[in-house]
C-alpha cells in the first residue's frame, strides 16, 4: 500500500514527491513513537474509535473497529476560503500567505514546534491509564483521544515537512525524541510534564488543558498563514469531543459522590469508596491553575508580535471592532508592594489575557454544569474555580502567593495552608489505591457513576473493545 493510501489526506500527497519521502521516512519513526510511548496494552485489540476519512460532513466522523497501530491518522485541512484575507494585526487586509513569510519564518516555526509538542505529550502522559480504566466506555474514550492526539500530531509535521525544509524536518523529529517528564528531553510546556496516573486527573486534563488547546487553535485558526489556519480549524472539529470526556468525566465522578454522600448518615464519601467533593475541588485546583499558564505572560512582547505580524490572534477575531488593536488598553490587576492595583497596557501586549479570559468564561459553564448537578442532589457544596493568580508559575502572578480567592498573602501561610487547596500526597494515594480496572461491558467503578448514554448511539454496555 503506497503511503498516501495508509495516510488519508487532501493535500494531495501522491502528487508531491518529495514530501511523500519526507514523511515515508518520518511514518516508521512515528510507529516507533507510538509503540514505546503510547498506550501499554491493547494494541492487537480492536477497538470502536471515529476515523476522520474526509473534510466533508460524513467524513470527518467515520465510527469502526480498529487496531490503533493500524489507524488512519490522516492529513486534513479545511477547504480554501477563495480570497481569503488577513484578518487582524499590521496585514490587515491583504491576502492570506500561501507559503511561509521570510521575516516571520522563525516564529512560525516555534509557534508550529510549541503545538505540536503538546500532542504527543498528552499520549505519553496518559501512557498507562488503560491498565485501570473505570470501564470499557472510559477505556474505549482515552485511546480515541490518543489516536487523535496523534492525528494532530501528524497535522503539525505536515506543515513542518512541506513548508520549513530542512529545519522542518529536524523539529520533526526532535518531536519523536522529546518524552513527557524526562529529566533531559522533557517537552516543552511544564504542564505536559505532569504526570497522569490516575483518572481523575485524565478527566482534569482533557477537561481544563484540552480546552487551552482548543483556544489556542482558535487563535491559530486566525493566522494570516493560511495552511496553519486551514489545519488548526480542521482540528477543532476533533477537540470538542476531549472536553466532553473531561467534563462529563469528572460530572460522573461528582455525581457518584453526591449519590454515596446521600447513603451514608455522615456523609462519609471515603468510607464508601468514591471521591469526595473536597478532592475534586482540590484537584480543579490544581488542574486549573496549571493549564492558565499555558497562556502564557499576562503583559507579553511576544504575544503583540504575533498579533501585529498577523501569526496568531484572538478568539473568533470577526467578533471585535478594531482588528488593528494598535492604540486600546487592557487593564491587567498587579500586585503592587502587597497590594491590588490596576495598570493600563497597550491592547496588544495583553492578548494572552485577551484569550485567557474567553477560557475562563468557557470553563465556567462546565463548573455551573456541575453545580446544576450537585444542587439537584439536595446537596449544599459549590465546586469553584480558583482566581486566575492562584497557584501561577508562569507571567506576573509567579512567584508571589494567593489564596483561591486572589488575596495575597505571605510565604509563611501559603506554606501553612497549601494543602487545604491542593492535593497533598495522601489525596493522591487514595485516589491511586481506587484506580482498579473494570473490564465487563456496562459495568462502572464505584467511584464513578454511568454516562447519560453510549457512543454514536451505541448502548453503555456496547463491547467498545473487542479482546484477542
């Protein structure tokens, strides 16, 4: 079988030779990758995962058995938008690039290595979880997640090969080499160096850092370099379905919770055997506060180069009114010799807060989901997101100290109270010690409750994974 046969694309890959070698060469690596650092087991099994075959409507979502090894990662774009301009920044107005920018080759390069580093990251971090799946249908979840985390992966090579050369090539492959948490070819982002063993924390991932990817695709969906907008927006069709493994993830565990507080006099989730709500808040705690620094600095001078050079903008940039963004002001809180204060920055050196602030609104509507949850339980507890410069290593909150609701406040009591906000090590160890594997079609652990419903209209006790 010819490479662009095993590889479904649109970019025309039979027709260009010598890309086609490029990435005949770079596919046995990418197995090699996959099977040193991809999921532990299940790799001769079949599993019930969403292909995306095509762009079109039918395509984009094809559901079927398959061995993951064998899957079809595929290289897609959206269709051209004839004409297209560049939407924002000092280029406004002119027409898209359809090859890469001289003056702006080097930062497309690090914004393309910086993505596609985090895609192979979050398989190698999610590396073992198969082994203590709450069940097949959670089991089934992580590895479409993996799968296409490398899709992405693929997407982000594609234009690494086809547009950067020899470089391309090289990052390309230092992206194979780079392993999540290794002391000396860590990836780049600290986040994706966390290290992922348990459950909750996977639903905490794809619920809070999934969606910092997805804000960071649709800030790239808006490049003025057209196959980077292409590719990106042709992604987002995929992410949605992480952040809902995540949220409706951890809405199970709420739930079950809420369920066992209900059948026990003193509400003791524990001593049954599920996750109480404190450990939950504990970990959105944690979770939250490391995926708002993905973001980046709150006052960047990268982040206004971006815009100004049309490489990367805003959220949905047909939103706002002045798509130059050359003279406003961002208001930016600062911690001023222990206190609060305000200071005024230029609009463009605010656009990491500019976009954080859409992905706090979105996280929001999950957490009142829960709530919504919680409340009609006839339970009285509100799960909260932690204020934007809680527990922050990254831009000007780092290095000082904030309780949850933003106030500062001394080493000393950071120190003291630390673990009231977040996990200590006895959290996680009982959290650990009920990741159990539940492998019968239907069944659940105890620790979480049942989905609402199955995959593509497949009842929960569907056989998501078909053993050898």
């Amino acid at each position: 079988m010819q490479l662009h046969e095993k590889i479904p694309n649109n970019v025309n890959l039979s027709q260009d030779k010598r890309l086609l070698r490029a990435l005949e060469k770079w596919l046995p690596d990418y197995l090699r990758w996959w099977g040193e650092a991809g999921p532990t087991d299940y790799q001769a099994d079949e599993i019930y995962l969403r292909t995306a075959i095509s762009v079109d409507a039918k395509g984009w979502a094809h559901f079927d058995y398959v061995k993951m090894p064998d899957y079809k990662w595929g290289i897609f774009l959206t269709p051209p938008e004839p004409d297209r301009k560049i939407g924002f920044g000092d280029f406004y107005g002119n027409p898209a690039w359809q090859d890469v920018p001289g003056e702006f080759r080097n930062a497309l390069r690090r914004i393309i290595v910086t993505q596609g580093d985090t895609e192979p990251a979050s398989v190698e971090q999610q590396r073992l979880l198969c082994n203590s799946a709450p069940s097949m249908y959670d089991c089934r979840n992580l590895f479409q997640v993996n799968v296409e985390e490398g899709r992405h992966l693929w997407a982000m090579v594609y234009l690494l090969h086809a547009y950067f050369g020899r470089d391309g090539r090289e990052e390309a492959e230092d992206l194979l080499e780079r392993r999540s948490g290794d002391v000396d070819k860590p990836r780049i982002l600290s986040t994706f160096n966390e290290p992922i063993t348990d459950w909750l924390s996977f639903f905490m991932f794809t619920m809070f850092t999934d969606r910092d990817g997805k804000y960071q695709l649709y800030a790239l969906a808006e490049s003025g370099f057209d196959p980077l907008a292409r590719t990106t927006r042709f992604m987002l069709t995929e992410e949605a379905h992480h952040m809902f493994v995540g949220e409706t993830g951890v809405g199970r565990v709420v739930k079950r919770a809420c369920e066992l507080m209900k059948q026990d006099p003193n509400e003791d989730v524990r001593g049954q055997g599920g996750i109480d709500l404190d450990t939950v808040q504990k970990y959105v705690n944690f979770w939250y506060s490391s995926s708002l620094d993905l973001f980046g600095g709150e006052i960047s001078s990268n982040a206004a180069d971006y815009f100004a050079s049309g490489l990367k903008g805003r959220e949905h940039e047909e939103q706002f009114g002045d798509h130059i963004a050359l003279h406003g002001t961002y208001r930016i809180p600062i911690l001023d010799d222990g206190k609060m204060a305000e200071r005024e920055v230029p609009l463009r050196n605010a656009m990491n807060e500019v976009l954080r602030d859409a992905y706090i609104d979105d996280n929001q509507r999950g957490v009142d989901r829960w709530n919504r949850m919680i409340k009609e339980s006839g339970i009285d507890y509100t799960i909260t997101l932690p204020s934007r410069r809680f527990n922050r290593t990254m831009g000007i909150y780092a290095g000082s100290h904030f309780d949850p609701q933003g106030h500062p406040i001394d080493a000393e009591a950071w120190e003291r109270r630390k673990y009231e906000w977040l996990p200590k090590d006895s959290d996680r160890a009982y959290v650990q010690q009920l990741m159990q594997p539940v492998l019968e079609p239907g069944k659940m652990a105890n620790w979480i409750g049942a989905p609402d419903r199955g995959v593509k209209g497949q009842p929960i006790d569907f056989e998501y994974i078909r053993r050898v």
